[in-house]
C-alpha cells in the first residue's frame, strides 16, 4: 500500500479568475486542488479522518471497555466538524 502525505493539511484559496483552492501538507507542497472550499476542507481534513477512523477500528479490535470507544468517537466527531463546518463557523450538515 502507498504512504499517503501525512497531515495535517491545509488549503488556501488561490483562484483569481476562477475559484480554485489548493491542499497543501505542512511543508506547503502541494497536495490536491479543488474548485470548492468544501471540496477543498474536505481533501484537507482526510488525514484526521483517517486517524480516527483507524482509531476506531483498533479500539474495537483490541477493547471490550465502552469508555476507550466513545473517547475515540469523539475524536471523530471533531474530525467530522473540521471536514464540514466553513471559516465562518457555520456548519453544513446536521
């Protein structure tokens, strides 16, 4: 399996004629475009979401203990909002 740019990243609008954002990872080389700021906070957010995706998935796989699952479920929920709330703070799902 190939190595995925670790995160984070971040995206930054670079569009002058056009609405173009770009995902960059930490040393500002450039990861992904997008033609939407949603797009572009979604590609920005997936290293987190992978993290607690794979969080998850090692808790239930290793944990009888409800506590260690709800702490991990709450990581990904912040994931989640990170991926879905704009620079404004207006969140865009329910």
């Amino acid at each position: 399996m190939t190595e995925h740019t670790q995160g984070p990243w971040e995206y930054e609008f670079v569009g002058h004629d056009t609405q173009e954002f770009w995902i960059m990872d930490s040393d500002g080389f450039l990861v992904a475009d997008a033609q939407t700021e949603a797009n572009a906070r979604l590609i920005a957010s997936a290293p987190d979401l992978l993290e607690a995706l794979e969080n998850i998935v090692e808790v239930t796989d290793r944990q009888d203990n409800l506590w260690w699952l709800m702490h991990e479920l709450r990581y990904a929920k912040d994931a989640i909002d990170q991926a879905v709330i704009d620079q404004a703070g207006t969140q865009e799902r329910e």
